[in-house]
C-alpha cells in the first residue's frame, strides 16, 4: 500500500513538471468580423448596413473612380441635412450683478497687447488700482530697489 501511494505521488508530481503545448490551432472559420485582442470588432471594410436610427447605419463606399471624382472636384452627392442648431444656454439672472470694474489705463508702450495665441501680455502689467486690493496691480519696484529689498531680506 505504501509502495502504491509512493508510486502515485512520484507520478502526479512529474505530471505537474511536463511541457503542455503552447499554441494549439483553431479550426473556427473567420467568415464574418473578426474580434481583435481588444475586444473590438473590425471595421476597416464594414459591409453597408441600415439601422433605424441614420446615425448608426453605415453606407456603400464609393468606387475608386466616384471617389476620385468627388475629390477632383466633380459632382459629389448631395450632403445629408443639417441638424438644427442647439439652443444658446442663458445663465439665470443673478440676484445681485456688481457695477463693472474702471476701465484700466492705456499702456505706455504701443505694442500689441494681445498675443497671437490669443492670450494677453501679462510679464509688464501696467500698475492697476481696484476695489478689491486683490485684484489690484501694484507698481514694480526699480531693478536697484528690489536689489536692496533682496540683499534685506538675507
């Protein structure tokens, strides 16, 4: 009985050590789309489809030669009909609206103000007073100040 279950042992422990194969062919046929490792389907050829909602249905594609017509300029279908515009959102009106901030003074220099990307020159802002001392600008000091302000400081 001993001999039996020393024999059974050895046996289940070199089955666990053995080479399995690693690739074992499929025999399915891809006949319809194919679902990639990421779960998706393939959609570089979709076969035209038409669904109830327009948004989800897929058209024929042109041949090459309407292809290259329409891209040469030629007769192109007809586009499909615009979507009506959405509605503009409007804010609620606010119980309480402040007066508008003054106007800040003209800059000295007679560079533009507003970049190219759109975005304003804010690295020399003219000194600027307002209500709230948050947003105020005050004025820069001298090179020679900040330098007394600096070696203070140390």
């Amino acid at each position: 009985m001993k001999v039996a279950f020393a024999f059974a042992a050895i046996v289940s422990g070199a089955a666990a050590f053995s080479a399995k194969p690693a690739f074992r062919a499929s025999t399915a046929l891809n006949n319809g789309p194919v679902k990639g490792a990421g779960g998706m389907h393939d959609t570089r050829d979709p076969a035209p489809f038409q669904h109830e909602d327009p948004r989800k249905s897929i058209s024929a594609a042109p041949s090459f030669e309407e292809y290259m017509k329409q891209r040469a300029g030629g007769a192109a279908p007809a586009p499909a009909p615009a979507a009506p515009a959405p509605v503009a959102y409007t804010p609620p009106p606010a119980a309480y609206t402040p007066p508008p901030a003054p106007a800040p003074a003209p800059a000295a220099h007679s560079g533009p103000v507003k970049g190219a990307g759109g975005m304003h020159d804010t690295r020399d802002p003219a000194p600027f007073q307002h209500e709230d001392p948050r947003k105020s600008i005050s004025a820069a000091p001298s090179f020679e100040e900040y330098m007394k302000q600096r070696a203070a400081g140390n």
